[in-house]
C-alpha cells in the first residue's frame, strides 16, 4: 500500500446506499431524529472522502482487489467501506444501526 494520496477521495454511493440512507433518514422523521441523522450521515460522508484510513478500523486486507476493508462508526451507525491501495477511491457497503440506536431494526 502507498501512503495515502491528499483528500479529497472519490466518494460515489451506489443507488442501493443511497436508499439505505433515505430509509435511515424517514425512519428518524416521526422520532424527531431527522436532523441528528442528517448531521451524522454528513460527517459519515466527511470521514469516507476526507479520512478514510484513519476513521475506521481495518477488518481485511483483499489483495487481488487491492482494496482494504474498514468498519467505521458514528452516531450508532456501523459503516462497512472499502478503500483501494492506490487509487484514492472509496466504496461504502453498508450502513447500519447498532443495537444502541434509536434506528435499530431500520
């Protein structure tokens, strides 16, 4: 792994991200969450584009893809991405409430 390339990394939710957040999102609505989920989700984004090697913790090393796995967490919210060894790219795979959550079940 080369050390880390200047921010920002690319950052592109896939379509099913970008739902899994919306269901995040509605869920905090009736129990007047919604802007302290949208704050997180915010920095959540931050972190993944800004500092993503060191906000989370490394789970596995995929050499064949040249990618390293990360689980970061933030307001209750468990994030499972990927940042490639080179190219300063990230992929989030999921987002997820812990059991301390008001959004736990969502």
């Amino acid at each position: 792994m080369i050390p880390d390339p200047s921010p920002p990394f690319e950052f592109q939710p896939s379509q099913a991200i970008l739902e899994r957040i919306q269901q995040l999102l509605i869920a905090a609505k009736p129990q007047g969450l919604f802007p302290q989920a949208a704050k997180a989700i915010k920095e959540i984004s931050w972190r993944l584009v800004n500092v993503p090697r060191k906000w989370g913790d490394p789970i596995r090393h995929r050499p064949d893809a040249k990618l390293t796995e990360y689980r970061g967490l933030h307001w209750n919210l468990a994030c499972h991405y990927g940042v490639h060894d080179r190219v300063p790219i990230v992929f989030l795979t999921d987002i997820t409430p812990l059991e301390e959550s008001p959004l736990f079940g969502v």
